[in-house]
C-alpha cells in the first residue's frame, strides 16, 4: 500500500510539473500576437534555428518581437525610402549583433593626411565602382568582429584594379593572422586606415594564399617579400564634408565607418532614417553615389554576405555640402593611393 501512495506521489508531482510547464509556455505565448508567433514559426524554420532550453527560447523570442515590431513600424513609416526584413539577426539584441557582426574602432590619432581633390563642377552626377568593375564579390565576415579587415581590403583591392586593371581579391585573414599592430585585433576589432598604414610597409597578400575562416589562426606563414601588393600612402577624406566625400568616391573605392544599428534589418531602398546615431562602430566600403528620382544616395558594400540588404549593398540617404553623412559615414573615410615597390 504504501509503494501505491509514493508511486501516486511521484505521478502526480510529474503531472503537476508538466501541467505548470505548460501553463508557463502558454502565458509566455499569449504574451504575443498570432501575427509574431506565425512569423517566430516561419524565422526558426528558415533560418534552421532551435534553441536548448524553453527558457532560452522564450528569451530570444521576446528578442524577435521587439524587432518583428520595429521593422513593421519602420516600413509603415510614409517617410522613409527604405525597407527593412526579418533576417539572421532577429534573435539578438543589438548589443549582441554589434558585438558579433560590427568590429571597428574608432582611433582620431589615425587620422593625419587629408586632401582636397578637384573641382565638385568636373564630378559626373553618378559613380559605381562595381559597374566599372573595381569592386570584389560581396564577402561574409560571420561572427567575427573583422568588418575593418574587410573594409581595408576593398579600398586596396579597388587601387590595385584602377592602377594595374587587375582585380584581385586580398585575404582578410591575412590582417587578422599577421597584423597584430593595435588596434587591429582580429575577431575583436580594428581601424581599418591603420591596416592600411601597415601595408605601407608590409603588403597584402591574395585571398587564395589564407583564406578566411572567421577566426583568428596562430600561425602567419608570410613575409612581406610574399606580398602582392603595397600601397604608397594612406588619405583621410576631410571630415564631414559631403562634397570631398563625393570626390573621393569619384576617384575610387573609399574606406568609411557607421554607426551599424540601423543597418541591422535593412533589406533595401535608402536608408534615410536621420535618427541614426554616429557612434563609429562598423567599417564598409563607399563605392559608388547617385540619384533615384529626387534622392540622393552613397552605395555602400558590407560584409554580411548577399543575403543581406539590397544583395550585400546599402545605399544611404545623401546630403550635399558640409554636415555630418547618415549614420556618422563622413566622420573617418580614409583611402589609399599610389603603389610602392615590392621589396
């Protein structure tokens, strides 16, 4: 008798458990929309995503509602120009997003040359680089803080095609194995004008000779009588000068760095939500300005793969003269120019 009353003991317990289990994942699921519950169910099977534990889960979906709401308001907002989507980052607070996929460290000492190009009269009204075909492939930095290792190799990889008509693509790893010249430290960040300093000195070397892997390896099989190619000299747009910008860009692929928030759910169009901050955190490359009807715009390459944005591009909101670019995008354009000799 008494083995009856614990094994009734221990089956009621385990139904009581299972019973409160339930009840605390339905209240957490009555908490939302049959709208954001539909698109959770949608995102996890699209982006194959499944979490360990019910706690975790119902943290990250509380996450993917706040975005879910977000990204409804923005494209139901009859003032922007751009859209935003649901994407790989919709399960991480933006705190986290910046801390995986951003990377760039803002260091005003870097800063030292800047030049005024030509006249703004001789500019033609639009530029793309990636026509001209001056700009590689979209590349994916995963969760590795090295978007300032990217946005480097862009700028040297458009100098090289426009002074030797050869497009090659550098290895981003190669800054991340061998250039541990601070602040450059790999998947934890980095200033991409001071990676281009070191090349000065140090070359690049192909993507094909260390490809990336999104982390950081301890061996750096090279010296610098392997590199490919060494850029002469490294220029800072003047700062906050849209007109210089424009220039520049112009001349060639130019090295910029944004306040990334915004930049997490944008899926096309041009970003003109002002509100955007300027705290410098992401390195991109400028590669291209224009107009689509009354708007003015800069093209930007990232480096979240093609899956993001208008296939791996964005293109902000431009204003003409001086002021500070959408999302602080004038504040640090930097590019390298001329070539040096190989050792």
């Amino acid at each position: 008798m008494k083995a009856i009353l614990i094994t009734l003991a221990i089956t009621g317990a385990i139904l009581l458990a299972g019973g409160l289990f339930n009840l605390s994942k339905s209240s957490n699921t009555q908490l939302y929309s049959s709208d954001v519950l539909d698109a959770w169910n949608t995102w996890k099977q699209t982006q194959n995503k499944s979490y360990g534990t019910n706690s975790n889960e119902a943290y990250r979906l509380s996450v993917f509602a706040t975005h879910h709401a977000n990204v409804k308001a923005a494209n139901n907002n009859p003032n922007f120009t751009f859209k935003s989507a649901l994407n790989r980052f919709s399960d991480l607070t933006v705190q986290e997003f910046k801390a995986q996929y951003t990377g760039y460290k803002h260091n005003e000492s870097s800063r030292r040359n800047t030049m005024t190009l030509k006249n703004l009269d001789s500019v033609p009204a639009t530029k793309d680089w990636v026509l001209d075909g001056a700009v590689t492939p979209v590349k994916d930095q995963g969760a590795c803080g090295s978007c300032w290792a990217f946005s480097a190799t862009g700028a040297m990889e458009g100098l090289n095609y426009i002074l030797n008509k050869n497009l090659l693509s550098f290895s981003e790893q190669f800054f991340l194995n061998c250039n541990k010249h601070y602040p450059d430290m790999g998947c934890n960040g980095g200033n991409s004008a001071i990676t281009m300093m070191w090349t000065e000195t140090n070359g690049i070397i192909t993507e094909d000779k260390m490809p990336y892997t999104a982390k950081v390896q301890n061996n750096c099989y090279w010296s610098k009588y392997t590199s490919d190619f060494f850029n002469k000299d490294t220029v800072d747009v003047p700062a906050d000068d849209n007109d210089e910008m424009l220039k520049a860009i112009n001349q060639q692929p130019v090295s910029i760095a944004v306040d990334a928030g915004l930049m997490m759910h944008y899926s096309s169009g041009i970003m003109n939500d002002w509100t955007c901050g300027t705290d410098l955190d992401h390195a991109i490359l400028a590669v291209g300005y224009g107009v689509e009807g009354t708007n003015m715009f800069y093209k930007v390459k990232n480096s979240w793969n093609t899956t993001w944005g208008e296939a791996g591009y964005i293109r902000f909101a431009r204003r003409a003269g001086k002021g500070t670019g959408m999302c602080g995008l004038t504040r640090a354009a930097t590019y390298p120019i001329g070539q040096n000799p190989k050792p």
